[in-house]
C-alpha cells in the first residue's frame, strides 16, 4: 500500500503525499534566519504563543494572538475564568509585575528582548468563549515593555465569534462553528498577523495561491523527556509546511510556529487548521516555514488545550515547563539552532 502511494506521490507530488509519506518522520533542519523566528495562535494556542513570546524573547521576534489572553493571566495572579471572561478582574500591573520577577530570577528571558518585537492582537467582537475586551489588556500588557506603539497591531473590529479567521474557509463569521472553530470572515487574521510581524512588505495570498511546497507530518515524541512522555499533552505527531523556496535549504527563510486552540488538535479536526488557517498560502509566497505543533487531550485537558493554567504542573509558564521545553527543542531543530 505504502509503495504505491509512494509512486502515485512521485507523479503527482502533492502535500497529501507528503503528508502520508512522512508520518513519523523525524523533523528537519532548515536553513532559518534565526533573527526570524516568530509565534502565533487562535485562543489557547494564543496564550501558548505569548508564553513561548515572552518566555523565549530572546529568540522570538514578533507574536500573533487571535482570541487570546495575557502572558500568564492564569497564574499566580489571576483566575482562569476572569482571564477569559472577566476583564475587570485582571490586573494588568499585577501581570507586568509577575513578568518582571519572573525574568529577575531567571524563568524567562530578560523583558528588554520584548522591546522590539511586533505583536499582533484579534479579538472578535461577538466572542463569548473570551471577553473580547481582554484584547485591551494584552494591549496594556505589551505596551508596558514595547515603547514604540507602531510595534502593536489591534484589530477589534470584526464581527467574529471565537474562531481562527480566514478569508476563504470555515463556517460563517458571526456564527460558532465548533466542527473546527475556523471561521470565514472575509479577512485573513493569519496574513494580517504575519505582515505585521515581518515588517509589512509581504505578498498577499489571491484565492489561486496554491500551498505548492511541502507539507509534512514529523516525530514530536522526539522533543519529549524518555522519562515523562506522558506529561506534555502532546500528539506524538506534529506538522510542518515547507515552502517551495524553502525545500532545497538554500535560501534563508523565516519560522513560524502556529498553535492550535482547544478542541482544534488534529485528532479532531484532521487537517483543517494545518490546511486551511490562511498560514501556508502566505508562507508559500514569501519563504516562512510554519510550524503545527499539536495536543492531545489527557486526564486533565479534556478539550486538548494548550497548558496556560497549569494542568502540567505549577512551572507550566516558565522555561522549565513541559510544554515549553518541548517546543522550544522542536523550533531549536526546525531552525537548525
Ligand atoms: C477595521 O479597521 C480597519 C482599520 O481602521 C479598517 O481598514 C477596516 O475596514 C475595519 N473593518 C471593519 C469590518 O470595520
Ligand atoms: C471581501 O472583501 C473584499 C475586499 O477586501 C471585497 O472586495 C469583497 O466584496 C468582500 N466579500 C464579501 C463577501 O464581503
């Protein structure tokens, strides 16, 4: 079976062949400017995004939160349903304080690698999973230690549910779709965040870019401690989209990671996410390998969330996290670093 398909792919060459081909693949080093390494997500993936942002600042160069909440908002300091639903409740002085000691005694990296950065903040207006005036304190939160506001984007605008919002894909904008809470707006959050991100300048996708590189599923247990698998929540796959330009590994091309939300791991929602969140169509045209890491759900994420309330223990937001140790071994060999 295998080596038909493999035949057939060799004809055809198309992303479902490597798809099939490489399940189980150890994941490759590419040739990545590693001053453009960049992060993004849709709801708990977007906490994640500004955990691995904040944590790894010194590595990471821009951030992207879709439906997202503050770094560490379920901390210490706040409550995991104010965090989502209560934006009274959250202190963002309280957050910025959190974050400052964090980095003094070492858990993150120092909070003056954030000063530069570019970040991106989307919150729907009809979201009702999180408040969408929370966009507001990510805001707040990252205008404490960027000094130019230009480095910001807010895009509060849109009449959204809680979704991942395309241009081109999903159910209707102002509707919950829970198949796999991809929404179609008319407006791509992914091509938004990542022109921000790299500056501006990029090609924009039209509805005949094709995804005409590679995509690939990879080992993700190998970035997992022997002794604790069972500890991260995370698939033992993970998925990679590699540009065409990117392929031979000779141009120097960009990194993305993008992460998923709860109840959008691949074990759910298949391809969806990885296919069709608008994020290949733009790496395609301007070289940045986007990176899927995924969940799985467990005893104490039943909806396969990203951890940032702590389900992985009490470091969940520091550099000692599982999740965080993982990811941050996945993008060091992705990049080549
Ligand atoms: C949202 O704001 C942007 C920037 O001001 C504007 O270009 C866009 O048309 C607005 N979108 C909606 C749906 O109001
Ligand atoms: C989507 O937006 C484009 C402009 O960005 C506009 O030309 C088009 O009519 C819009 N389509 C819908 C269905 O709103």
């Amino acid at each position: 079976m295998r080596s038909v398909v493999a035949l057939v792919c060799l004809l055809l060459r198309t992303s479902e062949c490597f798809l099939f081909l490489s399940s189980g693949k150890a994941l490759e080093s590419y040739n990545v400017d590693p001053q453009k390494i960049s992060v993004s997500g849709i709801s708990s993936g977007a906490a994640m995004a500004t955990q691995i942002h904040v944590i790894f600042s010194r590595e990471i160069m821009g951030v992207g939160l879709v439906a997202g909440v503050p770094f560490a908002c379920a901390g210490s300091v706040g409550s995991f349903v104010s965090c989502m639903s209560a934006p009274g409740l959250v202190s963002v002085a309280a957050l910025e304080a959190t974050t400052t000691a964090g980095a003094a005694v070492g858990n993150i990296d120092a909070t003056s690698n954030i000063a530069n950065d570019k970040v991106y903040i989307y919150n729907g207006k009809l979201d009702t999973t999180v408040n969408p005036a929370i966009g507001s304190k990510i805001e707040e939160f990252y205008r404490h230690f960027i000094p130019n506001s230009n480095n910001i984007k807010t895009v509060f605008n849109i009449s959204s549910v809680h979704a991942h919002i395309t241009d081109n894909y999903g159910g209707p904008c102002d509707q919950p779709h829970e198949e796999n809470y991809l929404n179609n707006c008319n407006y791509s959050a992914a091509f938004d965040l990542l022109n921000h991100i790299y500056g501006g300048n990029l090609q924009k996708p039209s509805a005949t870019t094709q995804q005409n590189g590679q995509l690939m599923a990879f080992s993700q247990s190998d970035f997992f401690y022997v002794s604790t698998p069972g500890m991260y929540s995370m698939d033992d796959t993970g998925y990679i989209y590699v540009p065409s330009g990117c392929v031979n590994k000779r141009t120097a091309c960009k990194l993305h990671v993008a992460f998923h939300g709860c109840k959008m791991y691949h074990k759910r929602i298949g391809d969806a996410y990885i296919r069709h969140g608008g994020y290949n169509e733009v790496g395609e045209l301007n070289n940045i390998i986007i990176l899927y890491p995924q969940t799985v759900t467990s005893a104490t994420n039943p909806n396969g969330c990203w951890d940032w309330w702590g389900y992985t223990g009490a470091l969940f937001a520091t550099q000692s996290g599982f999740q965080p140790t993982a990811l941050r071994r996945m993008i060091h060999k992705a990049a080549g670093i």
